[in-house]
C-alpha cells in the first residue's frame, strides 16, 4: 500500500455530506420553498390592489349629492371582492346591486373577470357577463331610463358590450396562458420520463452486456484456476505446495460465489451493487490476507448500516491487497471507530521490508473506494507517511 506502483498520489472526496454541499442542499430548500410562497403571495397581493382600486373608482365618480343606498350598495360591492376568489360567481352577483342602482362598475368588471378566469367558458360565465351588460344598459332610476332616446340605448348597450365583454376577455386569456403553463410542464415530465426510460434501456443492455463478459471470459479463467489448484492438491506430495493449492482453490470458489452473485445482479437490473460482507466478517480476511495485521475496533453501532459496513469491508480489503502487492513484509495498522454520527476506518503500513512482486495495478481499486465514499456521503483521503509507508482514511455517515 505504499506509493510505488500506484498512480493516484492523494485522493481526497468530500461527500454531500460536507460543509460546502450541505449548505447548497440547505440553500436549495429554502429557494424551493420560497418559490412556493411566492405565487401565492403575488396572487394576494394583486387581490387586495384589485380591492382598492374598486374603492377608489367609487370614491371618485359618486356625486356629492347621491343617495346613502347607493353609497351602500357600492361599498358592499367593493367588499364582495373580498371573497371573489373562492366564491367567484356569488360575488358577481354581489356586485350587481352597486353596478345597477351605484357607481361600482370597475368592481362588478373585476369580479367578472376573476370568475372567467376561474371558470372560462361555463354558464356562470355567460350569466354574469349577462347582468353586467344589463347593469351598464339599464340606468337607475328606471324613469331616466325610460327617458332615454332610441339612439342613447344604442350607444348604452355597445358600452355594456364593452364593459361585459372586456373581462371575460382578459379572463379567458389568463385561463389559456394557464392552462398551456400547465400543459407544457406536463410535456417537459413526459419528455423527462421518456428520456430515463431510454437511460434505463441503455444501462440494461450495457449490464447484460457486462453479465454476459464475466461469465463467459472471467468465471472461465477463475473455474481453471480452481481447477489447476485441486489438481496440485491431489497430486503433490509436498506439504508446502498442498497448502497454497488449498487457498488457491478456497479463493477461486468464494470469488466464482461473489462472481455469480454479481453476474445476477447486473442481469436483474437491481440497484443493489451486489454482495456484500461487513465488518463482522473482517477476521476471515484478515486470516486470508497473508498480511501482518494490528487491528482496533472501537464503539462500533449496534444497527450500522448495511452499505457502510459493506464499505469498511472493502475499505481494509483493498489496503491490505495494496499492501500484499506493493509493501510486501509490512505491518498494517487497521483502526475503525465509531462516532454518533459516522465510522471512520483507518489504514496504516510500514515501508516495504523486500521487494514488490510485479503485479498489474491501475489503481482503480482507491478510486472506487473514493467513488464509494462519495455515493454514501461520506470523504476519503490517502497520504504518504514520514516513514515511507502509506495511509488510507475513510469516513462514512450513519444517518443515510
């Protein structure tokens, strides 16, 4: 596990579990919320100048000397727009007291148009927009609109036209905009699925594409090895030979076991990364590691998560792999502690004590481990020691 032969010279991950991220993460929900509040508070607030604006037309088109029902009868107009909102088409009909026999025309026009928005195209629609242009063609009181020439009924019902007509029109164009909102969001999810159906497609057929490889090349070539192993067993009489015969075939059996679990996983599409060993299972490795080892284990949890205990365990078999390879003779020093809110496991060696056997080595298998701490939110991070040996540290959060 010292440097020599290994291409990655310090790995350093932080998971989302690090200042940084958690405080995007933090950041996020809180616009997400924000976002939220914000409609609402714009469609508030443009209710209550809606209101006010009402208010203030009949405050300046009454006449001084106008009759107090009026006056009442356009103030409880105004206020029907309080609740024109969840009651549209009641408050239309509220209004129509103060529009006919008052000087609440902008309320009852306000209210017309929530209620089109809100309804478009239905028969509350149609009827209130009906008493509005009756309201704006018939004048109060009925003798002055008795007195009016033909042509003054005329221009009266064009402007009734006008006065219903505008509002529907605004509402029926704020309902449009909506709904095309609304249905081009449920296009962008349809596309969205669609490309992730696609994505899975492809990933299935990489996984089968892989199953089918370490099937037929990988479990080939481990089946020979175990077969080549017990040959040996059989046939040689030294004491020696006969031993490393039996760990070799002892290894190659456990590896095609691992192998076919992982081969039906990458066939069954599962999210599982295959099988897994855990802590409790570290004494077997560390017997099988042809490695000297100190270990330390300290206030492990009782319920420790399946994936981080899985993740320990390839932490110190990858470290002692690394040491067998690259720093043969060498002392491990391997420390796992718990904490109340995450395992941090430790790996130590000695400088090599003789030569290292010339083994492939990408260094894929620190990179992996740096992958999976990245995944479980956790960091990981590898040093050269003082001495000329190697140190790996992981830590991995409980809470996920």
């Amino acid at each position: 596990m010292s440097t020599e032969g290994l291409s990655i010279p310090g790995i350093s991950v932080g998971g989302p579990g690090s200042g940084a991220a958690e405080r995007a993460r933090r950041a996020t929900a809180n616009s997400g919320f924000a976002a939220t509040r914000r409609p609402a508070l714009l469609s508030a607030g443009l209710h209550v100048t809606a209101i006010m604006l009402a208010i203030l037309d009949v405050w300046l088109v009454i006449p001084e000397k106008a009759q107090p029902y009026s006056i009442y009868l356009s103030g409880a107009a105004c206020l029907a727009l309080a609740f024109s909102r969840w009651l549209p088409f009641v408050a239309v009909v509220a209004t129509v007291p103060g529009f006919l026999a008052g000087w609440s025309q902008l309320a009852a026009m306000i209210a017309l148009g929530i209620l089109a928005t809100r309804k478009q195209l239905s028969w509350q629609v149609w009827v209130g927009a009906g008493l509005v242009w009756i309201c704006r063609f018939v004048q109060w009181p009925l003798d002055d609109f008795a007195a009016l020439s033909w042509r003054e009924h005329i221009l009266d019902g064009i402007y009734g036209v006008l006065v219903a007509g505008m509002p529907v029109a605004i509402g029926l164009l704020i309902g449009a905009r909506t709904e095309l909102s609304k249905r081009l969001t449920e296009l962008a999810a349809s596309r969205d699925r669609e490309h992730r159906f696609h994505a899975d497609a492809v990933r299935a057929e990489e996984r089968a594409r892989l199953a089918r490889e370490m099937h037929d090349v990988v479990s080939h070539q481990i089946t020979l090895i175990a077969m080549q192993a017990g040959a040996l067993q059989s046939l040689s009489k030294d004491t020696q030979a006969v031993q490393t015969a039996q760990v070799i075939r002892q290894l190659s059996h456990r590896t095609l076991e691992e192998l076919r679990s992982l081969v039906s996983v990458l066939r069954s599409g599962s999210e599982d990364d295959g099988p897994r060993h855990g802590i409790e299972e570290l004494d077997g490795l560390i017997r099988s590691s042809d490695v000297s080892v100190h270990l330390t284990v300290e206030q492990i949890p009782d319920a420790l998560p399946n994936q981080v205990s899985a993740a320990a365990y390839r932490t110190v078999q990858e470290c002692l792999t690394n040491v067998h390879k690259h720093a043969p003779g060498a002392t491990a020093t391997i420390r796992i502690r718990g904490e109340h809110d995450a395992l941090k496991v430790e790996v130590r060696n000695e400088r090599a004590r003789s030569s290292a056997t010339t083994l492939p080595s990408g260094g894929h298998g620190l990179t992996g481990l740096a992958e999976r701490a990245r995944l479980l939110g956790g960091s990981f991070e590898t040093t050269d020691t003082e001495d000329g040996g190697f140190r790996v540290r992981a830590r991995y959060p409980l809470d996920r």
